[in-house]
C-alpha cells in the first residue's frame, strides 16, 4: 500500500452543535506549478455510537484518541474530487468502516465505494439529505441537515475562508487575498475553473433547503446566516439575476 498523507498539524475537535464535531488543519498540495498551504477542515457527526467523517483530515495520535472517545467510526464520506486523500487511513484503521461518496467518484488506495450517495437515498445518518450538483464537469455534494434551522456541509463548492488562518503558509495566504480567495461563502475561481458549475445548480440548492449554517472543508463555521450569504455569493458570481 501507498504511504498516507502524513500527520500534519491540526487543532483541536471542537463541538459546533450537539453531536456534530469540527477539527481544522493542514493542507499540502501543488498545483499548477505551485506548493500550496492551506487549511482545511472535517467534519464529524455522531448518531448514537457511530461516528461519521465527512471530508476526512488525518489526526495524530492524540487527536485519534480523542475522537475514539467520541464513538466508534463507523462511516467515510466523500463528497467533493478534490478530496479524500485521509479516507484510506481511516477506512484502514477502522476496519468495519464503510465508505460513502457519489456515483462515479475515484478513490485513491485501491479503495472503492461500499455506498453510492443517491437522491433519497440511504444515508450515514439520520436527519440528513445529499444535494448532488447536476452540472459539475466531476461529482460534487453538499450534505443537508434537517437540525439548528439546517445545516449545510459542503466540500469545495462553498468555501468560508474570512480570514488567512494559521495553517497558511505565508505565501499561499498572501496569493490567496490577493486573488480573492477569501471571502465568506465563497464560490471560488480555482473550484469554479475545474468544475464548470451552473447557476442553476445553486439555485436548485437555495430553494430546496432551509439553513442557517454551513460547515464548509475550508474556513470557519459559519453560523446562522448561511443561507443569506450563500444566496449574496450566488448573486455576486454568476449575476443579479439568481439567488433566491
């Protein structure tokens, strides 16, 4: 087997609502010719036991205790390409794991998908809905929860970079302001570029759910005015004439 991504820095496991968890931390890529140092996050939800890890971030040995004492870590869930470098080490560690993503999703380490994310479909836990993203060039989903006046967990599609936080390196986070890359709920120009989206894919998402937060794998929580920022953020990137 190839090697994991290695234990980068991450803080803490944070409770954001009752029974939903958030960790941030390091992410090391290069692209287009570029090393880049950004940060990211994932996001735990527990139902009972079962411990669910949607946009996975390997943890350190610390950090796997205390999300053992959290329950057991029972579903992987990838929702966006450009992730899921940690879902092996996990699937790995927790041996009964199964792993969730979207039909036609690639996994790395020979792994493969135990269950395809479908509309209405079964889900790794309860009060939750998968939005699939129908005009993306790759497979892209946000997860709805129908809790706190809904939550959204999204991958790259929504971003919520406020600020250059401390897992930047400072050149990624110089560039990052520089090109616009933080902003709250943000549809970005790199995400944008390599997924071609239409508006009305956002749309479709602004009428379907009712939210008030977003839990994104990039930037803060953003709590309680999710839904006007994203439809602000919809407004702003594809013209006056969408956003619901």
């Amino acid at each position: 087997m190839s090697a994991y991504t290695p234990q980068w820095p991450h803080g803490e496991i944070k409770e954001i609502f009752s029974d939903i968890f958030f960790v941030t931390g390091t992410n090391i890529i290069h692209y287009n010719g570029t090393d880049i140092q950004a940060s990211r996050n994932m996001i735990i939800v527990r139902s009972g036991q079962e411990l669910t890890l949607i946009n996975t971030v390997r943890l350190d040995d610390n950090g796997l205790k205390v999300l053992d004492a959290l329950g057991k870590v029972t579903h992987i869930v990838k929702i966006g390409p450009f992730h899921g470098r940690d879902d092996a080490f996990y699937l790995d560690r927790y041996e009964n794991s199964k792993l969730w993503a979207l039909r036609g999703m690639q996994h790395g380490h020979g792994k493969t998908t135990d269950v395809e994310l479908i509309p209405n479909g079964s889900m790794p836990f309860p009060g939750s809905t998968i939005f699939i993203f129908e005009t993306t060039s790759q497979p892209e989903g946000i997860i709805h929860i129908a809790r706190e006046g809904g939550i959204l967990i999204s991958c790259d599609s929504i971003k919520n970079w406020t600020h250059v936080d401390h897992y930047f390196s400072e050149e990624t986070g110089k560039n990052f302001v520089k090109n616009g890359l933080i902003r709250p709920a943000n549809i970005d120009s790199v995400w944008s570029h390599e997924m071609h989206p239409q508006v009305s894919d956002f749309d479709r998402l602004l009428t379907l759910f009712a939210f008030r937060h977003l839990l994104s794998a990039h930037g803060d929580p953003m709590l309680d005015t999710a839904h006007e920022q994203v439809a602000t953020t919809v407004k702003y990137t594809f013209g006056l004439q969408s956003g619901k």
